[in-house]
C-alpha cells in the first residue's frame, strides 16, 4: 500500500462488516488519511460501538449519520464534511453501504426489488453527484493530471454475483434482485468513469469477495474470506489503480471481472 496516500476517505456503510474493516485499515495505515470519514446509518446505535471506540482513539475519525436513500441525509453528510474539510476535497469515497434480500426469483416482489435497488444502486449515484465537488476539489489540488486513487477517486463496492456471464453462486442463492442491483452498479461505474473523468475522478466497480460477514453468509455456507484479507486485497488494489483502470470491474485481487 505503500502508493497510496489518501488526504481523507469517506466510506458508506462503515459500522460493520467490509466498511468498519476499511476504517480500520485506514485508520491503521503507516501515513493514514488526515480525514477518515465513517458514514452509517445509527452513529449512535448499538452496531455503532466498535466505530465509537475507535472514534475516541483517533482524532482524525469523523463519524457522519448518513441513510444513502435519501437525498437530504446525503446533502446534510456532504456538508458537514466539507466543513471538516475546510477548503481542501475529498479524495476517496467508498460506496459500500448495501442490502440483500435472499428471496427466489419466484419470490421477488415489486417492494423489495425496489428497496434493494434503491440502496444497492441509487444510492451510490446520489452519493456521486452531492459529493461531485468536493471530489473535483480534490483532484484539482493534486499535483499531476494522471487519474489514481491518490488524487481522486469513487469506488464502488460491487459483486461477482452481479456478473452477467459469470452469475456466480447461483446453486448457492439466487438473490435475485441483490444480483440485478450489482449488475445495474456496474454500469453506473461505467457512466460515472466516462462522465467524471473530465474532472479527474477515477471510478471503478470493486468485488471484495465473498467475505465472513453477516450479509456473506448465505445459510450453511461459509465464505472463504476473512474481513481483513478482503480489505488487504481490496487496499493493495486501490494502491496500484491508474487512468487505464477506470471505468473496470475489478477483484479484491486485482483480477478483471467480466462483466
């Protein structure tokens, strides 16, 4: 990781699982972020703890109560990091907040497709578009013009079960509409690499792997993953990104995943 010098991050869905091992990671950096903003749903909750400890530990971490599928939440986030920011940008946010629903396709409802949608790929767009100057602000202030992480970046924590050609795990769970939300995140990414690349702003789709984490686990199957392998790949990854990088669907290890 030793590429990536991040002024200040912002990840969705940070009180648990994938999102609090980012914070983790960052926080434990040899050089961490001035600014590591974790945004999550209920700061003050009980599945908050673990943040708010690290939050007493380390000044740099900012906890932000943010619900991605609503558009004021998300401009009342943006700006209070902002003001955190004072006149610099944000160079990295993390849209990693997301919902499964395990339902068969038989199953799936208009209710829960919409729900999963929502969160899983609105939510991500939303994100982009309020956060878009404060990440412009980054990039601008960055020596250099090549895109990376490093000066400005979105990633997008999607999945390999969003892969059209591949469908993975499919005998394991059909999770329809978590599959059709991934699917439709990937071509997000996809716009918003061809849209904010004028700006400067480095966009990808990341799959972190299938990961031990509460919404991982699909019934009597555990995955092969540990929360801080997934984070370690995903890291070293970011690390290595550059301009011919955006606008790809990647593994936590690197590996291009179709789409």
């Amino acid at each position: 990781m030793a590429g990536l010098r991040v002024h200040s991050v912002l990840v969705t869905g940070a009180n648990r699982g994938i999102g609090l091992g980012l914070v983790q990671h960052f926080l434990g950096m040899p050089n961490p972020p001035q600014w590591v903003f974790a945004a999550c749903r209920a700061p003050t909750g009980q599945r908050a703890q673990e943040l708010q400890r690290l939050a007493s530990k380390h000044r740099n971490l900012v906890i932000i109560p943010l619900e991605v599928t609503d558009p004021a939440s998300i401009k009342v986030a943006a700006a209070q990091v902002g003001e955190h920011l004072g006149g610099s940008g944000l160079t990295l946010l993390i849209n990693n907040a997301g919902i499964a629903n395990i339902n068969l396709l038989d199953q799936e409802t208009l209710e829960n497709m919409t729900r999963v949608y929502t969160t899983n790929t609105t939510g991500p767009l939303l994100m982009g578009q309020e956060f878009l100057p404060l990440l412009k602000k980054a990039a601008q202030g960055s020596p250099g013009s090549a895109l990376s992480c490093s000066r400005a970046a979105i990633i997008n924590m999607s999945s390999i079960a969003g892969s059209i050609t591949d469908v993975f795990g499919w005998e394991y769970g059909q999770v329809v509409s978590y599959r059709c939300s991934k699917a439709a995140l990937n071509m997000l990414t996809k716009c918003q690499s061809l849209r904010y690349k004028e700006d400067g702003i480095l966009c990808i789709a990341l799959h972190p792997g299938w990961v031990q984490t509460d919404m991982g686990r699909l019934g009597a199957h555990k995955p092969p993953l540990t929360v801080d392998e997934s984070v370690q790949g995903m890291l070293k990854v970011l690390s290595s990104l550059s301009e011919k990088d955006t606008g790809t669907f990647l593994s936590w290890e690197g590996k291009v995943i179709p789409w």
